[in-house]
C-alpha cells in the first residue's frame, strides 16, 4: 500500500472510530470526507475496516 494510501486508510479509520456511528454529536462531514480521501486514494472499504479493527486493538 502506497504511504499515502496507507495514511488516509488510518485517518478514516481514526475519524470513524471517533466520530462515527449512530451516537455521533459531530458533523458527519469530518468523517465523510476522511472516508472519501481514503477510498479516492485507492483504499477499500475492507482496508479501512481492518486498519479499524487494528486502531482498536492497539
């Protein structure tokens, strides 16, 4: 994966885990949008899942 991939895969999976769901109070443009460069960038949504799944176990 291509450093700047793998850097939009760990920002949209860290604002996922921090602003997403459906509790979220914050605006869901933040996540969108590190959603939206990361898959832009050429990442899945599975890359994403897993880079989440990692964040949390860290």
């Amino acid at each position: 994966m291509s450093d700047a991939r793998q850097t939009a895969v760990e920002n949209a999976a860290r604002e996922v885990i921090a602003h997403g769901g459906p509790a979220a109070l914050t605006d869901p443009h933040q996540t969108l949008n590190a959603m939206g460069a990361a898959l832009n960038a050429g990442a899945t949504h599975q890359d994403i899942a897993d880079e989440m799944k990692r964040q949390r176990n860290a």
